[in-house]
C-alpha cells in the first residue's frame, strides 16, 4: 500500500484548524462586503469618490475568488522569543480587525513554506526560526485534512511532504496544467525564486515541472517584492512551440493573476513584428529530414540550418548593413533652407563625411528602436543645433525638415526589408565573407539549397531556419521588442519554453528584447526534436545571455515508476548522462498490445481499458499528422471516437484526442496511447526517431499502453 493510499488519521489540531478557517473566510467576507459598499468609499469629490469605489470594487473581485481556499499550509514560527503562526495562500489578505491575516506564496516569507531551511533573518532584524511547516487542505471553505510537514516537536521531518505530493499526483489530470503552487518541492522552489534580475535556463526531464515552475516565476516576478525587477504583466511574453501549446497556456495564465501576458509562438510573434502576420511559414528542413532516404542530402540540410542559426550570423548581418549603409551615403549631402519666426532664413546642412559620421555614430549606439529611427533622431539634434533656435521654435523647425529628412533617409536604407535583405544577403558570397567570421567552407553551406527538391508553397513564405536572420535585420533596422503604440520599449520579462528547440542566434535577439536579466528558458536537451534549430549545448546559450545560470530539475513527478522507468531506458540510448528520477509512485504496469495485423482494434481495446480504469483524458500518440488523421476516422468503425489535433488551430478541450508527437510534446495527460511502437515506425538505428519515442511514452501520468500490429520496438518490449 503506498504511502498517499494509507488510512488518513484525524489530526489532533484538526477542530481548531477548522474553527480558523471558519473565521478566516468570515473576515475575507467582511472585507468583500465593506470593498462592496460604494457608500463608505466616499472622497472630497465626485470624481474621488468614483475612483476610490471603482478600486475597492477591484480589490473586492480580486480577493473573491480566493474565499473558497483561502490558504493551504502554515508556519508556526519563533522571532525574537515570540511564538506565531503564519498562514500561507495564493493570495495575501490583511484582516485589520483580528488575526486572520494571509501571507502570499509569492513573499519571501512565502518561499520559507517550501524549503528545507529552518531559519531566516527577518527585514526588521532578528533572527527567526521555523518551529513546523504544515499543509491544509482545504475545498469549498471547508478544511478536508491536516499534515504535518517538519514539527520540531516531533523529531523534524514528517515525511510528510512527499506524502501531500503522492497524493497529489495520484489526482486526474485535467485539461488545464497543473497548479503547484502547493506542492513546489524545495529545488523547483529554489529555480523559481533565482535571484530576479538573472537569467535563468531550468533543465529539466520530461514532467519534471520545468514549464509550469517558469509560469510560477513570472508570477513570482510581478510581485511588488521585486523591486526594480519587478514585472508588469502586460509588457511580459511567454513563447510556446506552437500554437495548440501557446492556446493550452493562455488559459493557465489568468490563473496565476497573470492577464493581460502575450502568449504567441515565435514565428507568430516574428512575422507580426516584420509586419507580415499573412506570410506562411514553412520547416522545410523538418520535411527533408523526415522524408528524404539521401544521408548526404538530410546532412547537408541540418548542417546549413544549423549554421543559419548560429550567433555569429548576428555580426554577419550587422557588417554587411555597415557596408551596404555606407555604400549608399558615397555621394550624398544635405542642404536644406527653414524658416525661423524673427530671422532670416537658414541652412540645414551636412556633408558626406558628417552623414558618415552619424551612421558611425547610431551603429554604436546600437538603439532599440533599430538604425533608421536612431538616424532620424542625431540628424533632428545636429540640425537644432545648427539653428540654434528658441525652444518654442523647434517644432516648426522640425516640421520644415520632416520630408526632406525622410527622403535622405530613403535613399540610405532604401529596399532594406527584412526578407529581402536576409536573402539577398544568402546569396552574396563576398558579403558573407565581409565580417571574416565564416570559414570559406562555411559560406560554401550557406550558398547551398540543399532543399531544393522539397516544394515550397506559391505563396509568400518564410522558412523557420530563416526567420531568425531575417529578425536579425529587422532588429537592426527596424528595431525590435514590445511594440507599445508606434514606439519599441523591452519586454519586462520573457519566458521561453521548449528551450532547446531555439537557436542562439535567435537567444541573441531576445537578450536585445527584453531587460536585461530578464529571460527565463525552460527546456530538455533529451527531447530536442529540432536539434538543427537548436543549441548545441547549454553553454551556447549561455554565451548569448550574459550572466545565464543552469538549473537542474533532478526529478521527474509526472508519471508512475513503471512509466518513468520506460523512459529512461529509452533517453539512456542517445544520451548516457540522462538521469531520469521519478518519484516513488507505484502504477500499473506499462501495457503492451501487439499479435494481430490489424493495429485498430487493439488501439479500440487500449482506449476501452484505459476509460474503465477511471481515465477520461486520453491521447492516443501517433509518429505523424497524417497518421493521426487517417486512425481518427477509420477507429470510428471500432466505436472509438477520438478528436484529432492534426493542426496548431486546433485546441485541447480534454476527452479522447488523437495527435501526433510533435503537438503531444509539452502536453500530459491521465493516459497515453503510443500507436505504431515499432521499428518500422521508429527507426532505431535514427537517434531522432528515438527521441520521438521518448516523447510519446512520457505523455501519461497514470497510464500508458502501446500497441503495434507487429513486433514491439526494441526499446519498449
């Protein structure tokens, strides 16, 4: 019998939690109906009193939804030879008029709930100590069951953490991602309190945690207690693979007080800062690798994206604009005549060499707001300052030079757009080679198609390989960020899951985008699935993002021993310091369905006996899209129907689903189903396809079948 299945034991301390609680919700509700009265909130005028009864009304909805579970564990703690208990929740609540107050997990006396320190130094000096951490469970206003998790008074450690967390694990998935903020264990605690104001790469297995403990620190982020760093959440990005995943966190956000986050994929938000949301972007490169049987032709491709992605194409691009720019004011000056009220009429002028100098100038500068928009800006000061006119005079002044500027302006970054200059700068084998940066063998790859025989589509398009040099010349000429009104200002923080999968030269994009410090990456180099797009290693990233610490998730929470324990037999094939550790939670064995030549019933008899073992949330997991398509209309002949997400349009709602691995990734589930759990399926001899593998047979919390109409895979027997 496992630990979260022992019979449950009424505290001693249960009546006396209960009655708290009973006073806590009380007090909440008193301070709701008080927020609620627009007649007390009354100011010196109308329009006082109107914003101060709007703000109670805020403050009122706020606490609102947090009356039900008003906390969910407490502190009895010892600070200066005085006794008091401390109750933790989602949200802190003041109780002015007695001692019912809460304080916000989000606090750094918060963060003492989750760790294994026993003391502190408190803001007002002093030194406290932790007399016992315990957990209430609580649902609906009512207290449901009381554990101890360290009590001094009992020895220390209760074991009792782990027991919360069993029991929480145990629980059915839902279609939403789980909500930690209960059980954080100390090293997720840990990664998610880093030290504000650094960048952060959260390394973790699948079900590790790592995507919703980044979500837990942006939260943590916008707290007040922040200071500087303190995070706005509407000047904050959260990038997802893809668009069923960025759908499936946009639910997940507002839960953690977090409105108002964009939630996008970085092709989304890429294309619609180039101002070309209708451009379809296409990944060539993946359709190469999975379809071509030419080694030498699938190596060639992976090489050259690999390449494309590299962070020195970010100095590539910046010394080829420096030439172009440069070219371009060869021969030109500027004269131009401005009336001022009360003088004569006067000369703007510049010549070739001063117009060289401000270029020298605003590429030093390196603004945000990209060369163009910082160029504008030096020629307005310089010609000002050549006028030498009154303050209030500036204006006309600078409406005189307004179109002329931009003419000048015209001709120096004229036909400079991000598409096309990205391409024509892939094709120019002399301006690749300008910045000695590449090898001759290096521009060679570059000025190769090796996807030549992969069809595009007649539309404009953009490949995913392209689309981070193409960001590169919008980021230097446009400018790049969050694009508050017709002006770029950084992101406050950005959040970035599936971090393998992002290219440094894209990482070096973002470090421009966001404050600095302000990037948090969550990822697995186990479950790269686009490894030609991606890092090498961690220390690549690292070298983009000044200051970037590695954190390690060592433990996996998802799954049952018996599914933890299929998954690391798989990642030990392709990476021998792949440690997979799963809590010690017992399940079913892992299923296995094979000996017909009909793959489909046996996938009908895997979903019949997943639902009768109480699982309603259930993915069937396929190799590709088109698998999925095809078994989710012909399973209906075996009174199995399965919803298919075959596309990022479509969302997961829960229920019975089918999809493929690639839009499986980043999701979890009560059980998962792996379709086609073969070699013919999963090359063996590919370490790709062995990640893929990996993938699949991690989805499932509780339960995992796989079916396959000959042989099982190798790996999975």
């Amino acid at each position: 019998m496992s630990v979260a299945e022992r019979p449950q034991k009424v505290h001693p301390d249960f009546e006396v939690e209960s009655e708290h609680l009973t006073e806590t919700v009380a007090a909440m509700i008193r301070q709701i109906e008080f927020w609620e009265d627009r007649d007390r909130n009354t100011g010196a005028d109308l329009e006082t009193s109107v914003t101060m009864a709007d703000t109670s009304e805020e403050h009122a909805a706020m606490l609102s939804v947090h009356v039900h579970q008003p906390y969910f564990g407490s502190l009895k703690v010892r600070v200066g030879g005085r006794e008091q208990t401390l109750y933790i929740g989602k949200h802190a609540f003041l109780d002015t008029k007695g001692a019912h107050s809460v304080v916000s997990w989000e606090s750094e006396v918060g963060s003492l709930f989750y760790s294994d320190a026993l003391g502190w130094t408190p803001r007002r000096g002093g030194q406290g100590v932790i007399k016992r951490r315990r957990q209430l469970d609580v649902a609906h206003k009512h207290l449901l069951r009381v554990t101890d998790l360290y009590d001094d008074e009992q020895g220390g450690d209760t074991g009792g953490r782990e027991e919360v967390l069993l029991r929480r694990l145990q629980e059915q998935s839902t279609a939403g991602m789980r909500d930690v903020v209960e059980t954080l264990q100390p090293e997720q605690n840990e990664a998610m309190r880093y030290p504000a104001g650094t960048p952060v790469i959260i390394q973790g297995a699948a079900g590790s945690g790592k995507t919703t403990i980044g979500f837990h620190r942006l939260a943590w982020m916008t707290n007040r207690d922040r200071g500087i760093h303190q995070a706005r959440p509407e000047a904050c990005m959260v990038l997802m693979p893809n668009r069923v995943l960025a759908a499936y966190a946009a639910r997940i956000l507002p839960e953690l007080e977090l409105q108002g986050v964009v939630v996008t994929t970085p092709e989304t938000w890429i294309t619609g800062l180039l101002g070309l949301e209708k451009l379809e972007v296409t990944d060539r490169t993946l359709t190469l690798l999975l379809t071509d049987s030419d080694n030498a032709r699938r190596a060639l491709a992976w090489r050259k994206a690999k390449l494309l992605g590299d962070a020195r194409m970010l100095d590539v691009v910046r010394t080829h604009l420096w030439n172009k720019f440069n070219a371009a004011i060869q021969g030109q000056s500027f004269s131009e005549r401005v009336e001022v009220r009360g003088r004569d009429p006067q000369t703007v002028t510049f010549t070739e060499a001063q117009l060289f100098g401000l270029l020298h100038d605003v590429f030093a500068a390196d603004p945000l707001d990209g060369y163009r928009a910082g160029y504008r800006r030096l020629l307005e000061e310089q010609a000002l300052a050549q006028l030498n006119v009154p303050e209030n005079e500036e204006i006309s002044a600078q409406r005189q030079l307004s179109t002329p500027f931009t003419t000048l302006l015209g001709r120096i970054f004229a036909s400079t757009t991000p598409v096309t200059e990205a391409r024509r700068l892939l094709t120019d084998q002399a301006a690749l080679g300008a910045s000695g940066l590449l090898t001759e063998k290096e521009i060679r790859l570059l000025l190769a198609d090796p996807l030549s025989g992969i069809p595009a589509p007649r539309r404009a398009h953009a490949d995913v390989t392209e689309l981070p040099l193409m960001l590169a010349v919008q980021a230097f000429t446009g400018g790049i960020g969050r694009v508050v009104g017709r002006t770029l200002e950084p992101f406050d923080h950005v959040v970035l899951d599936e971090a393998q999968d992002y290219s440094p030269l894209l990482y070096a994009l973002l470090q421009r985008a966001a404050r600095t410090g302000h990037i948090t990456a969550l990822g697995d180099l186990n479950q790269g699935m686009h490894g030609y797009k991606g890092p090498s290693s961690w220390e690549a990233v690292q070298e983009q993002l000044s200051g970037a610490q590695v954190l390690t998730l060592s433990r996996t929470f998802r799954s049952t021993r018996q599914i933890t324990g299929l998954g690391a037999r798989i990642a030990s094939t392709y990476n021998r310091a792949a440690d997979v550790r799963g809590v010690d939670r017992d399940g079913p064995e892992v299923q296995r369905y094979s000996g017909q030549a009909d793959e489909r019933p046996l996938i009908a008899q895997a979903v019949k006996d997943a639902r009768a073992a109480g699982h309603t949330n259930i993915a069937i997991v396929t190799r590709r899209a088109a698998d999925a398509d095809r078994l989710s209309e012909e399973l209906r002949e075996f009174d199995t129907d399965a919803q298919p997400i075959t596309t990022q349009e479509h969302r997961y709602k829960g229920g019975l689903v089918i999809l493929p691995v690639n839009l499986a990734k980043g999701l979890e589930f009560s059980a998962a189903i792996v379709a086609g759990a073969n070699e013919q399926t999963y090359d063996n001899a590919v370490e790709y396809e062995r990640r893929l593998l990996y993938v699949a047979a991690s989805r499932a919390l509780h339960w995992l079948a796989l079916t396959s109409a000959g042989e099982m895979h190798e790996l999975v027997r």
